[in-house]
C-alpha cells in the first residue's frame, strides 16, 4: 500500500467553525535554529474542493521569521539546547507511529546510519510502533544500512523503496503491500443477439484460438466502469457505455503469487465498426450468442460457462446486477464510487418488472 505526500501527515483533530472543513495535522520533530526552543506546531490543511487539498502552511516560528527544512532534526520536544539529539525528520501517524520525510534523508550513508540508529532509539523510547521509511531511487545506497537496522522491504514502485520497522516486542501490526490486481471482463450484445468476441495473440496455450469477451486489467486509481469502457476501445475500437457489474470471481496465487479479483461486465455498444489493436489482439468480431455459448472451451469450463449464463440472464430481464453510483463520503471526503442494484419495479399486479438492458438509454457511463 503506497503512501502518498498528503498521508505524511495524520489527522489529531477536526475543525468544524468554518464552512470548509479545516485538518490540523502534528508534527513529531522539526529541524531549528539554535536558541530557538521547541513549540508544538501545526500544519493546517484546509479542504476548499470536493476532491482537492490545498495547503497553507502556517509558520513554523512565533517571531515571524521563516526556515527552510534542511534534512536533519536537531531540536526536539525533550531536547535542551545544550544537548541536541540529532533525529530523521519524521511525522506522526494515526496509528502510534511514524513516517520518515523522504525529502530529508542524509546523503551521506554515513550520517544516515548513526541518525537512523539514534532515531529508531528516540522512537522506542517514545513507544512509537511502525515505522515507514521511504528511499527514493537517487539514495539506494542507503537501503542496506536500513536493513541493517532493522528495518524489512514492504513494497516497491517506479522512484521508491518503502521499507518498515516494527518497534514493539509483539506480534506486527502493519498491513502488507497491496494484495489484489483488478480484472475486467466485457459482455457487450448488440440488438441482433451477437456478442463482441476476441482472439489474443499472447494466452495460455489451453486457450489458444478461442473466442472470448475482451478482458484487461484496471489501471492505476481507474474505476471499474470506466476502465471496462476503455478495454473494450482500445481491444476492438467500439465505444461503449457501461450499464452494470453482473458478477465478480475472486482467485489467488495468481500473477507473482497475488490475488486477483475479476469483474464481469455488462455494457451497451455505442458504435460497431470494429478496429482492433494489433498488438494484443488477433482477431475480433460480432458472434452469434448460441455459437459463442456452443464453443467446446465454453461448454467445459465451468467458470467461463456461469459467467456466460449470468449475463445472458441479465440480458433476458431475469437478473439484476450492480450499477456505479458516484458518491461523497463524510469518512474520508472523498468522491467515490458504490456499485449496488437498484430497487426492483414491481407492476400494479405485483408481478417484478425485469426491462431490457436496451432500456438503458441514458446510461451514465
């Protein structure tokens, strides 16, 4: 699970007199010039957007003059100025422990190893828990004396190392890396009852040659549904709109022993010109729902067969899916996305109402 810049700080308390929603975050440690004690400080971040933080940051000093962070803490909330404990600029988190700015690691691997050393002592003597340490690719040489330390990988990204140190003598605490990949499948009819089906070049050799609904895996911070619109365009060059996720399969031990989460959807095509994408695709084409159905592959997988079936149910009005409803939440005031069906229409008789998926005319993705 990556960290991000805005979750170098941890919410203390929440302010609630202004319309805007106002986060006071604490900081740990701060670097300081001499004959300047410490003062507890806080960094006020104000939510002015439905989406978007933008920082103002107060002063760091009561007398009015300004500092630029310079990498190393040399004044801290139990240290006298006679007697300075050089410690990693870190923050608190909401969990009894702490994140190292990454932006003021030592370059010398030297000074990093005695202040890491001082600071993991520091945070024990605190009773701080996990700690997270991130090193950018330009200080991979300070990896190993990490690791030295104490401290174990967690994950890696393009630029990063995120490594961890659990402080207590108990069992870890931590949560692990990002556990999941995203899959998607598309079933896409059209109005004469063919579904749009591809050949990949590049699958396993127990699929070779079989026509199948175009898949792929979500994107980076990509929604489901449109992740699934985007699939499908880049795979075959139809546009579409997504109407619901029908079903999910849930396996592991899959890609680099991760686990993997499938969605099945359902979307209605906007355009039926096929283009496919050359690279990934062989061939692609609008089949017959009764010979895709038919297809030896089909018929003896029962995976691939239930999936089948749950659509084409959902396409006859005799099952319902889940919609995507963008909503805020209050927890985290974020814009999210909710996937959950709708209420059933029930007629005067009290016989359900099950409408085409063609009723869908203004689908909203």
């Amino acid at each position: 699970m990556a960290l991000s810049r805005s979750q170098v700080w941890s919410p203390c308390s929440y302010s609630s007199s202004l319309d805007a929603k106002t986060l006071w975050m604490r900081h740990l440690n701060f670097s300081s010039k001499a004959g300047l004690k410490f003062k507890s400080l806080s960094v006020k971040i104000s939510n002015d957007g439905r989406n978007s933080f933008t920082p103002n940051y107060t002063k760091l000093f009561p007398t009015g003059s300004e500092f630029k962070k310079k990498g190393i803490n040399v004044v801290t909330q139990n240290t006298s100025l006679s007697k300075k404990l050089e410690l990693l600029d870190a923050y608190e988190d909401e969990y009894d422990g702490a994140i190292v700015d990454a932006e003021c690691l030592p370059t010398s691997a030297n000074a990093f190893a005695a202040i890491l050393q001082s600071s993991v002592s520091y945070w024990k003597e605190k009773g701080k828990k996990g700690i997270w340490l991130k090193i950018l690719e330009s200080q991979a040489d300070l990896v190993p004396i990490a690791i030295k330390s104490g401290f174990s990988y967690h994950h890696a990204e393009p630029g990063y190392v995120m490594l961890t140190c659990w402080l207590p003598d108990e069992p870890c605490m931590l949560p692990f890396t990002a556990t999941h990949q995203v899959g998607i499948g598309a079933f896409i009819i059209n109005e004469n009852k063919e579904v749009l089906v591809v050949k990949e070049k590049k699958c396993p050799l127990r699929c070779l040659g079989v026509w199948k609904l175009p898949t792929g895996l979500i994107n980076k911070s990509e929604e489901i549904f449109s992740g699934a619109i985007r699939e499908v365009k880049e795979e075959t060059g139809i546009d579409t709109s997504f109407l619901e996720v029908v079903a999910f399969r849930h396996a592991h031990n899959v890609t680099f022993e991760k686990s993997d989460l499938f969605f099945v959807c359902m979307l209605k095509p906007l355009s039926f010109e096929i283009a496919i994408d050359e690279q990934e695709i062989d061939a692609a084409k609008w089949m017959p729902l009764d010979q895709l159905i038919d297809q030896p592959f089909h018929r003896e997988d029962s995976m691939t067969k239930n999936m089948i079936d749950i659509c084409v149910a959902r396409y006859e009005g005799q099952y319902r899916g889940f919609n995507p409803h963008r909503i805020m939440s209050k927890f985290d005031d974020r814009l999210a996305t909710l996937y959950y069906g709708d209420m059933e229409v029930v007629e005067n008789n009290g016989v359900l109402l099950n409408e085409p998926m063609w009723l869908y005319d203004n689908a909203a993705f």
